[in-house]
C-alpha cells in the first residue's frame, strides 16, 4: 500500500476554496480545478519515495495490476479518478467510443498531426466513459432533452423551430453548428435577449444562458447547452457519461472516475479547439431524461455502469471494521471523516493506492470513503 501526493490541475474554471478545504490547507487565491489520483503519464501521482505511482507500476504491473487487468488493459492503470471542483462551467463536450478512438487516433497518426497539436482530436486511442458522483451540490447539462420539450422552450424563445421539428435533433444540431460564425452569433444573442424574459417550467435554463453569455458572448455552444438536460445532483449522486453523450460541468465538486484517456471532443464553451464534424460524428442524439444514479446499500456502494475500465464506489464507515474484497488494483480516498486502511490512518483528503497482490483491505474508523477499482471485464 502506498500513501499519494496528487497533482492539482490549475485550470481557469477551477475553484479557489473546494479542493483546498477538502485537503485541509489554506487556499492560494488560484483556481484549483482537478486532483488527480492515478498514474497518468502526464501528471502521476506521487509516492513517499518521491517515485511516481506509474513508475511503481512499471516496474512490477502483473503483481500490482493483477493477471486479468493486465490482460485486458495492458501494463497500465485502467482508470484515473480525480477531484473535480467546478467555479465555472467547462466545455461543452463529448468522447469517442473504443472503435471510434482506435480509428480517429491512427487516423491522425497517419496524417502525421502532432500529438500535442491544439487541433490534435484524439490524444490516444482509448475511449473515456467518466463518471461523476456529487461531494456538494452538482449542476451539469448531459445528453439531449427530450426533443419536444426543446422545441417548446426554443419556440417560446422565439427561435426558428421547424427543423428541429421535422427534421430531428442531429439536423438541427447540425444546421447550427455549421452556420457562419456571424449567424451564430446573432442566434445566440437572440435566444439572449429573449432569455431575460424566463420561460415558464424553464427559468434555470433561461439563467444559465445569461450566465453562459457572459463567460462565452455569442458562442454558439450556448444553443447546444440550451438543448440538453440541465441536471442538479445532491451529494452521493452521480451521472454516467457513456460515449457520444454530449455534457458539460456548471459548478460543484464531485470526485469522478475515468477511463485512461485523454480524449476530448469539443462543442463551444470553451476557447479551445472545436471541430465540429468529428464532434457530430460521435454524437448519441437520443433525447429523453438524464439517468441519476443513487446509492443508498451500506456500507459500500456501488455506482453500476457498463464501463470495464472502472467501478466507482462509496463506503461509510461507521466505527465497525469493514474488510473490501480484492478487485485488483485500487485507489482509496477519504473525502470526510478519519478512517484506518490496513491499520494507516488517513486524514479527511489522503489517498492510497492498493496493489491486485494485497487481497482483501480493512478499513476502520468514521468517515466515508471512495474506491475506485478496475469494472467487471
Ligand atoms: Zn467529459
């Protein structure tokens, strides 16, 4: 077992406060935007021996990772769980299934596209479902409202509505993406203007589209966020992000877990790369209601999702000792309380990393606990 010091992110977006408070050292007046837990080749975890936790993994993957994993995934973590704290929203986006990443990554190798070219699409060759679990209150857009509540809210906007009628979601989506950036704009502070005025049974949205002004002025990525779910988590709730869902993160922090990718499409929000015919050609029109996962089974529990790269879950230790099954290689953080890993006491913020070799782990103490192991491959 190996106790972690974990990079932080500082991304504009991030909070100054959360992830400061949830480590228990004083804020630097900086956004801090991500706590990463993983052995992610550009920014590992660090052990006490000042070695990287993909270092350590290197050097001995088949005890650490275990034979199935190393089998499935090759000699590297399958997952990289962070501590997301949103100030501001991020991007609008979405990401590649595993045959779209394997085919969009060699494509652009071939096309001889530095990897870390700004217009560079795909990273690496792996796909990133991600799920996020709420530590506060959670606002996120994901996946596309149902449609004919999108046309009443658009129409009430005053907004042409006839393709997104007739046609569907990917036309229109499609229809206002490609316009000139000219129209785009104009669109948007139609729909702007309009939004001052709230809709009835949608004045959150009607604010967020202010908001969304205001960091990103006429950016069409506005429009598509308008369209989407817009989806508030209490603490222990979580979203599944598959791929093709297309999302975004408003505020909030929440500790969220991911496949070993790096690969980001992007829709507006964001002055990043946009390209947006790939972006179509992996997105999930389906509309209809967000999925909330909740979890409620003691004392661990476990966020189901179809992903094999990773299984998130939640343990609340109330005094009595607990013992995790072995599942391969973990990462354990403690985001509330004091609570004893094999005996090591770990403060509210520490993180451990757990070898597939160790079997099974007691946990004791009070607190609660996130787990993060690789999915049922
Ligand atoms: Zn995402």
């Amino acid at each position: 077992m190996e106790l972690l010091d974990n990079p932080i992110q500082r991304y504009a977006w991030g909070s100054p406060t959360a992830i400061p408070t949830l480590l228990g050292k004083p804020p630097d007046g900086t956004p801090q935007a991500e706590l990463w837990l993983g052995a992610h080749p550009s920014a590992p975890s660090r052990l006490r021996s000042g070695a990287s936790l993909e270092e350590l993994i290197a050097e001995a993957p088949q005890r650490l990772l275990g034979d199935a994993s190393l089998a499935r995934f090759g000699p590297r973590l399958p997952f990289l769980l962070k501590v997301l704290a949103a100030g501001q929203p991020l991007s609008l986006q979405a990401h590649p299934s595993l045959a779209q990443a394997r085919a969009g990554f060699a494509r652009e190798e071939a096309a001889g596209v530095p990897r870390d070219a700004p217009h560079r699409n795909y990273k690496d060759a792996n796909h990133k479902p991600e799920i996020l679990c709420a530590l506060t209150q959670f606002h996120a857009l994901c996946g596309f409202r149902q449609r004919s509540e999108s046309v009443r809210l658009f129409a009430a906007l005053g907004l042409e509505t006839t393709v997104l009628m007739d046609q569907g979601l990917r036309a229109y989506f499609e229809q206002v993406m490609t316009l000139p950036k000219e129209a785009q704009g104009a669109l948007v502070d139609r729909l702007v203007e309009a939004a001052r005025k709230p809709v009835k049974g949608f004045e959150a949205e009607c604010q967020l589209a202010a908001r969304l002004h205001a960091l990103y002025p006429r950016d069409v990525g506005i429009i598509g966020a308008l369209l989407l779910n817009l989806v508030t988590l209490q603490p222990g709730e979580a979203l599944f992000l598959d791929a093709g869902n297309l999302h975004a993160y408003l505020e909030g922090t929440g500790v969220e877990l991911m496949a070993n990718s790096d690969n980001v499409l992007r829709g507006g929000l964001t002055p990043k790369h946009v390209d947006v015919k790939e972006l179509l050609s992996v997105l999930n029109f389906a509309d209809g209601p967000a999925e909330v996962l909740r979890q409620s089974a003691q004392p661990e529990a476990v966020y189901r999702t179809p992903a094999p790269d990773f299984r998130l879950s939640r343990v609340a230790v109330a005094g009595k000792p607990i013992t995790l099954p072995s599942r391969g290689a973990q990462v354990l953080l403690v985001v509330e309380g004091e609570v004893a890993v094999k005996g090591m006491k770990l403060r509210c913020g520490s993180s451990v990393f757990i070898g597939a070799d160790e079997g099974a782990v007691a946990v004791s103490g009070t607190g609660t606990v996130f787990r993060a192991t690789p999915g049922n491959a």
